[in-house]
C-alpha cells in the first residue's frame, strides 16, 4: 500500500542527491507522488529519527504512518508494491551487479560529493548561500546570512565522517575523474548502466552527479571539461517517464560490455578495499579505518552503515541459486570486486 493510497508520499529538497535518486525513480516507474519541499513539517506526519532527506512516509502494518529514511530499502519497497516500469533486472546475477554499484553510487560517489561541495572555498560560498533558500528563503538577508553560516559550519566538520580529508582528498578526486571518463566511455554506446533501460543503480549515481556535474562549481568544471554525454545524461535522467522498457533491454550478465567491466573494475579498485577495512573497524571497535587505496594511504572514522552495506550485499548474494552465483561470480570475476564476497 502506497503511503497515501494512490500516492507514495515524501519531503526532500534538490540538494539533496538521494532526494534527486528517488524523485527521477518516481518519474521513471510513473508512481504517483507528493513532494513536500516548502512544508516539510505538514501536520499529522511523523518525524524521521534521524532527519535525512529523502524522508518517505509509509503506513506501518497498523495502519500508523511511520517516517522512513534509507533510499536503498525504499527503492526495494516500491519494487514489491508496484509492478510495472521495474528497475531491478529480473535476471538475479545481473541484479546483484545493479545492488553493488547502487551501493557504490550511495556511499562511495557521495564521497566526492561532500568532499568537493565542503572543501573549496568556491564550493562552500555556492552551497551554503543556496542550501538555505530550500527550507527559509522568506526570512530578512541578516537572517539568511546566518542560516547560509550556520550550515557551513554544521557541514564542515563532517567530511571526517565521509572520509574527505588532505590525506584522502587525493584520491577522492582521482576515482571521481575516472569515473567520468569511464561513464563517458560507456554512453558511446549505451543508454544505462546496464543496458537500454535504466536500474536502481543508475538513479545511485545519478543522483550525487546532480550535484557534482550541475550544481558545484569545482566537480561541475571538471566533468564539463571532459564528460559532455555525462553532462548530457545526467539531464535526461531528470525525467525519464516518457521511455517504454522492455524485459530485453538488459544486459547478458554472461556478456557483459568492455566498458560496464571496466567501471565494475573501479569499484574494485577503490570501494572494495573500503567497504573490506571499515566492518574489519567495526567489527574490532577501533578509532580509525586505516587502510590503502589505489595505492594510497586512507583513513577516516569508521562508519557502522557501511558495515551493514557489506552485510546486505553479501546476503543478497547468499541467497542466489548456486547457478545464479556462479554466474554472477563470473562477471565479477577480475573486477576486484571479489574479495567483498569472500
């Protein structure tokens, strides 16, 4: 049951890369939708534990509206509840490749999102002069001027959590550019990431190139300067209720293209040895994830959902038929990717 019974009803604003995930999802698969954007405090709806946006409210199994937060679980909620316009490859090989580079959209592109948006002085007079005017543009300059400060200095002192730092920024910018170059290689000759219809994973990345192709001014100069059809593709997926999928549009996880492997190999490349040293943190209590990638020293705090990632891709992949993992092992294999299966 949709959260207003013909309509699935959420709060979110555009700076929000996981709200842009899950608005151009909506549009993609034709689920009627309320965005509250400039009453995000509407009566008679719950408040989130935690306030993150997207926040979607869902009737709980008494009927109560209940505030929910994480996109991923959400996505796959909508899949259950509403049949058509899927974005999951009914193909359960191929839909645990979409559900990896979902979650590297979710938490490792993020990266490079919070990183250049909190790190360059250009970055920071655009997002903190913008931001506020999403939830308190009807106040007097002083008073917006303020408000701009105070997220500035609520933001700031985040990018320890991200994992932005001078040790690390390095690196973040360097995965960041070759993911452009890569994606723009892929969409010489294909509509999505895995294939001619789009996949949760393509919404993933989607959503925090919203911000870092068209909204920063740092990450926005780069990717103009050498990623026009990302530039491009990242428009066109605004809105992508006018396209008509069939079930053939899917990539063969047998035959994957050069280029889908080439990015799955990016992932591995930075991701994997990430996702691998944070559980070992958790798992341990430690203070830091200390750990190299890309041939790069790396550390940041831990972050305990990131452990719950892992855990979840690693049950998706459990629960796969032996044939269906063996022939998801398959495409994955020389991708570095394994080593999160191990």
């Amino acid at each position: 049951m949709a959260s207003g019974g013909d309509h699935v009803t959420l709060s979110g604003v555009p700076g929000s890369p996981y709200t842009r995930k899950m608005t151009a999802l909506l549009r993609y698969r034709r689920i009627p939708y309320r965005l509250l954007q400039l009453s995000r405090d509407a009566p008679g709806l719950p408040q989130a534990k935690v306030s993150l946006l997207p926040t979607f409210y869902f009737p709980d199994a008494s009927g109560e509206l209940q505030a929910v937060t994480d996109s991923t679980p959400i996505l796959r909620r909508l899949e259950a509840e509403y049949a058509d316009r899927s974005a999951r490859p009914a193909d359960p090989a191929l839909a645990l490749i979409d559900a990896l580079l979902e979650d590297y959209g979710d938490e490792w592109v993020t990266k490079a999102m919070f990183h250049y948006r909190w790190t360059y002085e250009a970055d920071i007079a655009k997002a903190s002069g913008v931001l506020p005017g999403f939830r308190a543009a009807q106040m007097p300059d002083a008073q917006f001027k303020v408000a701009a400060k105070g997220i500035a200095d609520r933001q700031i002192p985040r990018l320890r959590y991200v994992g932005s730092n001078p040790t690390t920024g390095p690196v973040i910018e360097a995965s960041y550019m070759r993911l452009l170059d890569l994606l723009e290689a892929h969409l010489t000759e294909h509509k999505f990431l895995l294939g001619g219809r789009p996949a949760a994973c393509d919404f993933a990345i989607y959503g925090q190139l919203t911000q870092l192709v068209h909204f920063d001014p740092t990450s926005m100069a780069v990717a103009a300067a050498r990623a026009p059809r990302v530039s491009a593709w990242v428009m066109l997926l605004e809105d992508l209720s006018g396209e008509e999928p069939t079930p053939g549009h899917w990539f063969d996880v047998a035959a994957l293209p050069a280029t889908l492997k080439a990015i799955l190999a990016e992932v591995g490349r930075v991701y994997t040895p990430l996702l691998l040293a944070n559980a070992k943190a958790v798992r341990a209590g430690a203070e830091t994830v200390e750990t190299v990638i890309d041939g790069q020293p790396w550390s940041q705090q831990p972050f305990p959902y990131q452990a719950k990632c892992l855990g979840w891709l690693r049950e998706e992949r459990a629960a796969l038929s032996d044939a269906d993992r063996a022939r998801a092992d398959a495409a994955l294999a020389g991708s570095g990717c394994e080593p999160l299966f191990a």
